[in-house]
C-alpha cells in the first residue's frame, strides 16, 4: 500500500493537530469515494497511520468523522473498514437523489442570480474543454474531468437556501460516486453526457425549472443504468 506524504506537523497550541485531523480526513475521505480504498477493506489504525504519515490520534478523528457520514463502518471488536456497497441500494440511492436534488435544484433556481450563472457557464465550458479520458483508444479516468463534473453539478444547487439539503446531497453524491468508480470499465461510451449537461445548464439558468429538474432526474437514471451494466459485466452485481 502506497505511503502518502507526510502531513504538518503538531505544534504547541494544538492548531496544527486539528489541521492533520481535517488533513487525512480529506485524504481518506477521497481515497474511499474513489474506489482506491475497496468496500469492504479493513482500515487498521498502524496501517493507515504509515500511509497517510499522522499519528493515531488524529487517525482515530478522521475515522470517526467518515464513520458518522456513512463511509466507513465501525466494528466494537474487529475496528474499522470501508463501508461496504450493496447494489441492491443502487436504485433507491437513484430514487432518493433525484428527489432530493430535484428539490434542492428548484430551489436554487428559484434564487438564481447572474453570479451562479456564469460559474455554471464557466464550468460548463471547461467540461467540453476537457477529456473525460486520459487515452484516446481505451478509457482511463480523468482527475481533472472528474472534479469538474462534481463542481458542476454542485454549483447548480448552490443557491438552494438550505445547508441541510445541501448535504443530505453531498452525502447522496459520494455514495453514487463509489457505485460508479466500482463498476468503471475500460471502454467509451456513445452517451453524450455533456450534452445532457448543456441541456439542464440552459433550463436552469432560464427559469425553467420543472424541465431542469426533469432532466437531472433522467441524467442520473441514464448513468445508474450504464452503471448496473457494467457491474454485472464485471461481476459485481447479479
């Protein structure tokens, strides 16, 4: 297992302990929804402390904040492990973002202002700017399209008015994200995923909610579907 860089270390008036614990929590945290830390895997307290370069107690922190938000469940006696995925759930993760999200978007469009709409217009250039593969003949997935996609889904529930939803969506977000990352195959897609972009990008910003919320909620049923495919290609799922 890989050793990540070593994080700041402590000093006397604490600051930077609780920064090492916001640190590896990043750190874990992304490794996790990601898919380089398996469902299922056992995340001993010396083993990590080695790859991410912190001590226990900033460990134990991370942990715990990852197991509070789902992510890694907690055993009394067997400690910690990467929360595992039932893709059974898979659905009714599907059915619980759109609805979530679907109000969370109406919201936001309902307080829209000219600032939100040219970050999603400045987002939603820099996806048809950028590869959603690293190879031209087989698919390898790009960091930087990845975290665009995040920021431009986000953004557009940025105006909801409600921090609570926000991050009942967040949560919702990570957890597809690790169906998705799981069942990932080395093949292109004909779907034309930004165009569905474009398609929610230009209802929302003209008011028209009802349709933008009609169009996330198919976007993210298209996406479950390719995703339930390529895991029973894989093997994943019956």
């Amino acid at each position: 297992m890989a050793r990540k860089p070593p994080l700041p270390t402590t000093t006397a008036d604490g600051v930077a302990g609780a920064t090492r614990a916001s640190a590896v929590y990043e750190l874990l945290r992304a490794d996790i929804t990601h898919g380089t830390l398996e469902p299922g895997s056992k995340l001993g307290v010396s083993a990590m402390c080695e790859r991410y370069g912190v001590g226990a107690s900033p460990l134990r922190e991370a942990l715990s904040r990852l197991s509070a938000e789902g992510l890694v469940a907690r055993t009394d006696q067997r400690g910690f492990r990467v929360a595992p995925l039932s893709w059974d759930e898979l659905p009714i993760l599907t059915r619980n973002r759109v609805q979530l999200e679907g109000l969370a978007l109406s919201e936001s469009i309902e307080y829209r202002d000219a600032d939100w709409e040219n970050r999603l217009a400045l987002l939603v250039h820099r996806l048809s700017r950028t590869p959603r593969s690293l190879a031209d003949d087989h698919y390898v997935p790009n960091p930087e399209w990845e975290a665009l996609h995040r920021d431009f889904h986000r953004c557009l529930l940025m105006r909801c008015p409600s921090r609570w939803l926000k991050m009942f969506c967040d949560t919702l977000t990570d957890e597809a994200y690790r169906f998705r990352q799981l069942a990932a195959v080395k093949v292109f897609s004909s779907r034309n995923e930004h165009a569905e972009h474009v398609a929610i990008f230009e209802a929302a910003i003209n008011g028209r909610a009802e349709e933008a919320v009609r169009l996330l909620g198919e976007h993210y049923t298209r996406t479950t579907r390719v995703v339930a495919t390529q895991a029973r290609e894989l093997g994943h799922a019956a």
